[in-house]
C-alpha cells in the first residue's frame, strides 16, 4: 500500500497517524485479519505501523552484528562498489530479517 500509494504523501513517515487509529490498525495485522480495506485511505497508519513493527524488532533489522559492515559500505565512493558491498552484506543478514529487508524499496537488487 505504501509504495502503491503513500509514496506522494507528503511527510509519510514524519507526520504520526492518530493513536486509536493506529491501535486499531496493529491490533487488525496481529489477528491476521484481512479486513484491511479501510487503513488503504490513511498512509500514515500504515506507515506509523511499519515504523512500529521496526521499532519493536527485538534486534535492528540491519543487526548489530553486522554494524560495522554497513558503516563501511556507506563510505564508499565509487556507486558499483558501494552497491556489490551492499548486496554481500544483505546476504549475510539472517534469513528472516533478509526477508524483512527485501520489502524495502532501497533493496539494492532493485537497483540493478
């Protein structure tokens, strides 16, 4: 929903969507409900529960062990070597994270 829609929404990820909203929403993704139609015209619900869900992870989603890594690649200069790090560090993720991480648009596999 929020690459489909809320990518033009001004401040998405800044401007908090409203508490008993928000509660509702996380409440409706624990039950596995799909009766999700009706957070479809507020992004910054959505958003507000993704960035809840990341904050409630019980270790970052780019792992602490791995810290170090992404510091460095950031460093690098040169893009194509800067990506091929990227990419060797995502494989290291452990596998339920790099699946977390692979729903993010700044995956580097899209950008090849």
């Amino acid at each position: 929903m929020l690459l489909e829609t809320g990518m033009r929404e001004e401040g998405l990820f800044r401007i908090a969507a409203g508490a008993s909203k928000l509660k509702k929403l996380k409440a409706a993704l624990d039950c596995s409900t799909s009766q999700l139609d009706e957070f479809y015209s507020d992004p910054h619900a959505v958003a507000g529960a993704l960035k809840s869900y990341l904050r409630e992870l019980p270790e970052p989603l780019m792992t602490y062990s791995l810290y170090e890594e992404w510091t460095q690649a950031a460093n690098i200069q040169d893009q194509d070597k800067k990506l091929q790090e990227l990419w060797r560090i995502c494989n290291r993720l452990p596998k339920h994270y790099h699946a977390n991480f692979r729903c993010f648009p700044f995956y580097p596999v899209q950008l090849l």
